[in-house]
C-alpha cells in the first residue's frame, strides 16, 4: 500500500510517515514546509513540495504518486490564532482540504484518514468525552475541522470516499529514536514549554489561570503520545480499506492531567526545579478535556503503549535535550 502523507514534514505528520515507512508502506510525503522541516521527512520517502491552496500542485502530486490512500495533516492548528484570524484558517484548513478531495475523487483515490481535533467539542457537558457528545466549537480552529468533517460525510454520499476521522486530544511526546520530535514556531504547547524552562530557554512556565473548577484550580487535560496516534492513523486507515465504513474515533488515554501535574512529572523527569508563576487564564481554554477512547479500542483494537506520563515527557525531553534549537533546518 502506498500512502499520500500531506502535511508530513510536520509534527504528527512525521511521526506518522516515520510509523508507516518502518512497518514497509509505501510513502510520499506533500508538504509546504511553511511549518514542516525537510529532516523530519523519512529517508526514502517521496516528497512533493506544495500547497493544499493550490489545486493545481496537489493534483499534479497525486498524479505522480499515484497513492492508495491519503493521511492529511495538513493544516493550521493554533487556537489562539485562529480567533484573530479566521478567515486564513478556514481558507487554509477548509478550501486547502477541498482541493485535496477533489483531486483525490478525480484520480480516483477512494480512502483518506483526516486529522480532527476535540476542539470540534468546545465546552464539554460531560468528561470524558465520547464521539456523540455535542459538537460547538468555541474558536475557529475546531469550526474549520468540524466543516471539513461535516463535507467528508456529503462527499462519501455523493462520491464512495471513505474516510476516518481521528478527534486529538492533546498530542505529546517524541520518536523513542529521538530523532524527531516537536519543534513548532512559535510554540504554544505546554510540554514543549516546560522542557525548554529545563533547558534554561525561558527563567519560567506562566500556568494559564489557578482558578478553574479542578483539584488542583488548573486545567486538565488528556496527553497522548505521538506514536501511539500514529499508530492510530495506520489502524484506521488498513480498516476503511478492508470494510469501506466511513467512521469516527477520539483519540486520547482516558486520564486528565492538570498544569501543575505535568509541572511536577516534567520535574521529576528532567531532575531541574522549573519555575512556574500563575497568570490568568488564557482566552477559549475549556478547564478539563478528556477523551474516552473506547470506539478505538473496542472497533479497531488500538492499545497505546507508551501511555504513562512519565514516558511521554521523556520520551520529549530526550528530544528537546538533543535538539534544543529543532530540527537544523
Ligand atoms: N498552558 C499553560 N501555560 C503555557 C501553555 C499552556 O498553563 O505556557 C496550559 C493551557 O492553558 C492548557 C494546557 O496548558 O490548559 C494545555 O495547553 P496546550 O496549549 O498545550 O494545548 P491545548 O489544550 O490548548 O490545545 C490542544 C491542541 C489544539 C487542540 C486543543 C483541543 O494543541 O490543537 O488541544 O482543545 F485544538
């Protein structure tokens, strides 16, 4: 099988073009490199450089490809941003995944796994979440992958694409290898934050609000290790193939952590006392997202393995402690 990976010079893309090369896929990979890295691409895989927004580029991609199936990452993903700038999003998140489609049903590639987010949820009415829960996105990041999520149904109707939709939860962690990991510009995730605290990158982590309705006043959330979603993407996509069901899945492990418990895991990991200052909360942020996952588990027999905590940020902290400045291009 050989698989069309867009958006995998970046991070989940990577690992899951890395995950899909090491279990002998076929891969080509079609990024922009607007936030990608060449390095991250795994050796021997095809590369077509190009933007989603350009229908011409990603058709003439498929067409030299030729690929069974594709996995698309491509996108902008940050939520603040999204709210001051809504209307790139949406050009780039939903008219760049429409080209893709149609390029797809016209060289007649019938499968694609999408990348979604539990941002499509907004404010939970119950945690954990599961995938019938209410869909009301509070920023127009989740707004623009609940309508490419919502197209994907329509176009399967009129079209025979089948497709999974992987709901992420919070995406952490880095290749056990240590040779890819997170390396976003700016960046705005917690974990990746706190590691470069313990690399002296920054005197101290700002915790978003101690305020909230938790334990501990601090928000939590729900950590899945990057391998473990790239292990995701490859279940769904072998099962479309194999029983043409259109379907679904959140993904995450079940288990909320708040801020200032991945401060202490984060410390304990790395051995150095980070600094932490309680700010105030930060705009759109739900105070507790937590995934049930059991539509996976059940459905396609998925199993992280590199589930725990503990793991999770050392696996990022090896990363991070050989590459404090990313990738070299
Ligand atoms: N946080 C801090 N300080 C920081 C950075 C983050 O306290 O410097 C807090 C945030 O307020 C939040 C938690 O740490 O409570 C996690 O924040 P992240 O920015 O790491 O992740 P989010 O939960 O905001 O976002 C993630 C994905 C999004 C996705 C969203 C779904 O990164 O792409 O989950 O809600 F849309």
């Amino acid at each position: 099988m050989k698989v069309l990976v867009c958006g995998g010079a970046g991070y989940v893309g990577s690992h899951t073009a890395r995950e899909l090369s090491d279990r002998g896929r076929e891969v080509a990979v079609f990024d922009n490199l607007e936030k990608g890295h060449m390095s991250a691409v795994p050796k021997g895989a095809e590369f077509y450089r190009g933007d989603l927004r350009d229908y011409a580029a990603i058709d003439r991609a498929i067409a030299a490809a030729r690929p069974d199936a594709v996995i698309d990452f491509a996108a902008y993903s940050l939520v603040g941003e999204s709210v001051g700038e809504p209307i790139k999003y949406f050009e780039n998140n939903i008219g760049g995944t429409l080209n893709l489609l149609k390029a797809m049903i016209s060289r007649g590639v019938g499968h694609i796994v999408f990348s979604s987010t539990a941002a499509a949820y907004g404010e939970p009415e119950s945690v954990p979440i599961t995938e019938d829960a209410r869909t009301l996105p509070t920023n127009p990041y989740g707004e623009s992958k609940l309508c490419v999520e919502k197209m994907l149904k329509w176009i399967d109707r009129a079209h025979g694409l089948r497709y999974s939709v992987l709901r992420y939860f919070n995406v952490a962690g880095a290749h056990v290898s240590g040779e890819i990991g997170e390396d976003h510009e700016p960046e705005t995730h917690l974990i990746p934050i706190v590691l470069r605290a313990a690399l002296n990158r920054a005197e101290s982590v700002t915790v978003y609000g101690g305020d909230y309705d938790t334990p501990d006043g601090t928000c939590v959330r729900d950590y899945i290790h990057v391998t473990d979603l790239a292990d995701a993407h490859i279940l769904a996509l072998e099962d479309i193939r194999k029983r043409g069901v259109s379907t679904t899945y959140n993904l995450g492990n079940g288990k909320g952590f708040s801020v200032l418990e991945i401060l202490g895991a984060a410390r304990k990991v790395t051995g150095v006392d980070i600094k932490a200052v309680t700010g105030p909360r930060r705009a759109g942020d739900p105070s507790s997202l937590v995934a049930s996952s059991d539509r996976i588990i059940r459905e396609l027999g998925w199993q992280p393995k590199l589930f725990s905590l503990e793991k999770i940020i050392e696996t990022a902290w090896n990363w991070h402690k050989n590459n404090p400045d990313g990738f070299k291009d």
